[in-house]
C-alpha cells in the first residue's frame, strides 16, 4: 500500500526556517521531520512513498538524490582516478516517487494531482509536518471493516483548530465546526486511509482543499469513518512545537521513535 506525504505547502507559520527549506525538510534531531514520518510508517511495512512537492521541492529531490552517499562511509581516492569506495552504507527498504504538485496548490489539488502513481488502490495519506504514535495496523483494521471511502485520524489536542462533529455512535463524522474553544472535540490529526473512490471527490485545480469540499462531501454522505487516538501526535507548525519535538527526541524520549537503529 502506497503513503501519500503532503509535502509542499510553504510553512508561513514556522518562517523563521521555511523560508530558506520546505517545512518538512526542517529537522528534529539531524533528520528532516519528513525522515521521521517515512521512518514511522516503514516500521510498520508500509515502503511506497509518493510524495506531494510544491514550495521548495527541488530541495527534497536533491535529498533523497544524496541520501545513499550521505548515509554512508565514503573513501574518496582521488590518486586514482577518482576513485570512490563505499565502506559502510545504511539502506532504507523505501521505494520513493517526488512529484511535482504545484507552487500554490492546496491539499486536495496535490492529492488529485498524484492519482496515476497510485495504481487504483487504496492508500495512505498524511501531512509532512507531523508525528505521532498512532497504530497504523489498527487504523487499516477499522477502515476496512467499516466500508468508509476515508477514515481520517481523530485527535484532541486543544482548541485552536477545527472541529469534527460524530455520529451517536462515534464512529461517522457527520460534519465539521470552526475553530473553537476547548471542548473535548476531535480534530482532523492526518494519518489517512483513502479508497480510490476519494479522486472523484477531488480536483486538480489549485483551489482545491481536501478538508473543505471534497471531505465535507463524503461527511454528509456518512463515507467519513474517524479513528479516534488518544496518544501522542504532535505537529510542527511553530518553533515552540519544533523545540518540543527536539526535546523528546534527543531525550530518547520521542513516542514515535519505535524502529531499531542500525
């Protein structure tokens, strides 16, 4: 199964770096926060990226373009002839597709605009500047026994953003609400599961945002399936959120970090 990253909005929030990277390039530890959502999901199997580009894109190729050569123990012989020898390397499993999606695309407009690498099946999908410790076995679990076209990861981190309204039984969203005060809703933490019915909810045109419209749409058609996590997940839209993760993680203390180091 395919993870779809959104990797290319500009970051305006946390500018004091995202103005010279893309913001999931911006690191936590001596890796971009993106390395650590790849890293996340790999341990879990999942292996097939494709990832959304837009602002700054270019500087994400040229990772990953490196990335065997920066992971790695190098000789450089230049007495002979130039040569190179790789000593000790670190390989991922990954099998990685970098797509342009536009400059000023929103959401909807970048996944739209990714279909043909998905091949028709269903996927993942997640934003590129967040963490967390989601089960993402548990997440597939529920999506496929409950038949929805997305189920979206519900959490609970305060109220500065909007809020997603559920059916009595708590399982369906049925609606979404403005940002509120603190009142225990749930709210739209990324880590998706799409079926690929989800494109025809979807456009490629540059206004189009996947949590307006098209997410919307399958709300009121009751096709809009929430996984409620009560664990950690954090996102990194300001330098305090950035200053957080750095701690947890250089703490030894990050909740995401659950891959053995090689």
């Amino acid at each position: 199964m395919k993870v779809v990253i959104l990797a290319g909005g500009l970051g305006t929030r946390i500018s004091e770096e995202s103005h010279l990277k893309p913001k999931p390039m911006i690191t936590i530890g001596e890796q971009p926060i993106l390395w650590h959502i790849m890293k996340y999901y790999s341990s879990f199997g999942f292996h097939d990226f494709v990832i959304c580009c837009g602002y700054k894109g270019h500087m994400i190729k040229e990772y990953f373009a490196d990335y065997y050569l920066y992971r790695s123990d190098v000789t450089f012989d230049f007495s002979a002839e130039n040569r190179m020898t790789i000593h000790q390397n670190i390989a991922e499993p990954w099998r990685v597709t970098l797509v342009d999606t536009g400059l000023n695309t929103q959401t909807g407009g970048r996944v739209k605009r990714v279909e043909k690498y998905i091949g028709g099946e269903p996927f993942l999908l997640t934003y590129g500047d967040g963490v967390s410790d989601i089960d993402l076995d548990a997440l597939l679990e529920q999506h496929r026994a409950s038949g929805k076209t997305v189920t979206l990861t519900g959490i609970q981190p305060g109220g500065r953003f909007g809020v997603l309204d559920l059916d009595e039984a708590g399982t369906t969203v049925s609606g979404f609400r403005e940002k509120a005060k603190e009142d225990g809703g749930w709210i739209n933490g990324g880590f998706m599961v799409m079926e690929p019915e989800v494109f025809g909810y979807l456009s490629s045109e540059e206004g189009c945002i996947l949590e307006r419209a098209p997410l919307e749409t399958l709300a009121r058609e009751g096709k809009l399936g929430i996984y409620k996590h009560d664990g950690f997940w954090q996102c990194m839209d300001t330098q305090r959120d950035r200053g957080r993760l750095e701690w947890l993680w250089g703490s030894g203390r990050a909740p995401w970090k659950v891959w053995e180091e090689t």
